[in-house]
C-alpha cells in the first residue's frame, strides 16, 4: 500500500477528484496510522530523549507557551545547550490542559520518516509532519485556516473536529483508522474528548503555477540589462515609457522561446534532487558494501526516487537528494533497478563485475539498501 493509498483510500482516485478541492475522510485499519506515532512512542519522545525547541513547543487556550516555561539549559562536552524539554515542566503543564506539539517528526521520527518520503514522491510537493498531544477536554488552538494542505489521523484516544464549509461548520469525530484531508484555506478546530488525544498533521507545502512561472522566468529575466534608468524621467516620464514598452516587447519574445517541456524538466530536476537524504540503516550498508556478492538481496530504499535523463553518451541519474552521472550503456541495467522492489546483482543486464560496481555504487548513493 502506497503512503497515499493508506491515506486516502485510492491514490488515483484522490489525484483525480480530490487534490486541492474538497475535505475528504478515509477509514483504515487503525493499526496501519497508530504504528506510524503511537502515544507510548510520544511518551518516549517527551520524557525519554534529549529533545529540544524548535523540535517541540506547547500551547494552551490558542496561545503559545513561552519556551521558558517547559525547557533548561545543560552542558554536553563541557558545552552550553539550550532548549532542552524539561520533562517535569512539560507533564506538569500537560496535566494543567497544555497541548504539546511536536514539529518537523520528519526529521527524526523513522516511520514518520518513510512516510513522508513516499507521500512527497506521490504528489510532487514537499511535505512535513507535526503531532498534537492534547490532554482530556483540552483544545490547542481556535478556529483557524493553514495555508497549506493537510492530511490529519488520530493515534490514541479521540478529538471533536469542527470543519467550516460552505454550508457552515460541521462536526467530525476523528479517531484511530480515521484520516482526513483538507485543501489549503478549510477553517476548523479540534478538542480532544474524554481520553488523552494525540494526532498527526501531515502539511503538503504545495508547490504553485506561480513559482513554477518565477522559476521558468528567472533565466529570462536575468538577461535583462540592469543599466541605470535614465536620470530626468520624473519631468518626461516618456525616457521611461518608450524604453520599458522596447525591452518588455524583448521580454516577450524570448518567453515565446522558452521550451516549457525543458523548463518542466528542470523543475523536476529541481525538486529531486533537494530533497533530505533519507538514509535509514546506512551504516549497515556501509559495512556490508564490499561483501556483497551476485546472489546478495538489495531493495530499493523506501521514498528514494530513481529519475533517468537521457545526456546524450551519459544518464543523469535523479535520487532525492542528489544526482549521479553514469556511462548511457548502463541505462537498460537502472531501468531494471527501477522496475524491482528487490534484486539481486546477478539479475542486471551487465557482466557479473559490473553489476557488482553498479549496486556497490547504488549502495552508497543511498538508493539500494542491503536486505
């Protein structure tokens, strides 16, 4: 099951009719979301780890607590930090109806990680992961729009959401195996129940017709000549007019020039290869690259895009976070590493060396994993 099969019920189904459009609910097997961010997994995060702000940060009755409230300084090597949760605070204003927030999960949360990783691939936008804790009773926040997309699913206990429409608001109960998508804009807000809550918002930072123009336009504008406007034209603002129509007429056509097919893949280019590197379990693969053999299993590492552009006698070779270029005889060997979940060396199209310094090479690039 895809990140956005698991999300949305069917992926196609959501990119066709869905995306960007209209508040849509899915129920799945609770165990598939609870797994993703459970509240033992919270509880650790808290008052087990050395975790620190931004990376978490509280509110309670709509307002933002100040970090002073919930954090301490400490030393590391003889060295000042700063920002560290002070789990004692942090419970107590937890148990006085503070919700905890932790922000940018993607980051250090593995299967929040993954997810993340395949859901950006599915929908060609960067996305980020937060999680609400949220006492009995409480509410975090009051009616309020993002400016983003989200996806939201519950983990532990239930929350009351409250989801502004065009027909007025209208009430939704969320709880584990229930996930919900709203487009950019949808005001709502959320009060747990009678149990603890805890649910993650998953933020799709949605990419624009407007900054994929600006990015296509850039070069464009750049060839513009930056010369000094002539002095005077606040007197005859015609030495402005007759130059701006002559270098906007210039500007013109060389948009008529541009090749949007070139300039979509740039941006493609862009996107994959910005991405964080996601590389969960390399040290394995580090230590284990030379021994591998013919008959070794690799797997494609979850979330690790495999983009192939022709460059003429090379491929460029797209992987999330970076780009490799290889010899363009390779090529049919990448394709059947794209078309396989899991290979062996022994099943590409090369001599049985090469395959061994291909998968190598793809072992440290981060987009094969040793299985």
């Amino acid at each position: 099951m895809s990140a956005l099969d698991l999300l949305s019920g069917d992926a196609q189904t959501f990119l066709a009719k869905v995306w960007a459009s209209r508040v849509h609910l899915h129920r799945t097997d609770p165990a598939e979301l609870v797994g993703l961010l459970s509240l033992d997994d919270a509880d650790h995060l808290l008052t087990s780890t050395a975790i620190r702000t931004p990376a978490i940060r509280m509110a309670q009755d709509g307002s933002v607590l100040p970090e002073s409230s919930y954090t301490r300084g400490a030393t590391l090597a003889g060295k000042p930090v700063t920002g560290l949760v002070d789990a004692r605070k942090a419970l107590a204003l937890f148990d006085g109806g503070a919700t905890v927030v932790f922000q940018g999960l993607q980051r250090y949360w593995p299967p929040l990680t993954r997810l993340i990783a395949e859901l950006e691939l599915e929908l060609g936008h960067p996305c980020q992961a937060n999680a609400y804790l949220t006492p009995p009773g409480a509410q975090g926040f009051a009616v309020h729009s993002d400016s983003h997309d989200v996806f939201v699913f519950q983990t532990a206990g239930s929350k009351l959401w409250e989801i502004h429409g065009a027909d007025g608001p209208e009430d939704v109960l969320l709880e584990p195996g229930l996930s919900m998508y709203l487009p950019t804009g949808t005001p709502h807000a959320a009060r747990a129940q009678d149990t603890v809550s805890l649910h993650v918002t998953l933020g799709i930072n949605q990419l624009t017709w407007r900054g994929l123009v600006e990015h296509t336009m850039k070069p464009v504008l750049a060839d513009v000549p930056d010369d000094h406007l002539p002095a005077g034209y606040l007197d005859d603002p015609s030495l402005l007019a007759d130059g701006l129509a002559e270098r906007l007429e210039e500007l013109a056509a060389a948009v008529r020039r541009v090749d949007a097919s070139a300039a979509v893949e740039s941006e493609i280019r862009r996107f994959l290869t910005s991405r964080p590197p996601r590389l969960g379990g390399g040290l394995h693969d580090v230590l284990g690259r030379e021994a591998i053999d013919a008959t070794t299993r690799l797997r494609r590492r979850a979330g690790h895009p495999c983009v192939l552009l022709d460059r003429g006698e090379q491929v460029e070779v797209l992987l999330g976070d970076r780009t490799m270029t290889v010899p363009a005889r390779i090529r049919p060997a990448l394709d059947e590493v794209r078309a396989r979940g899991e290979l062996t060396p022994a099943d590409l199209p090369l001599d049985p060396e090469s395959n061994l310094v291909l998968c190598r090479r793809l072992i440290r690039e981060g987009l094969l994993e040793i299985a």
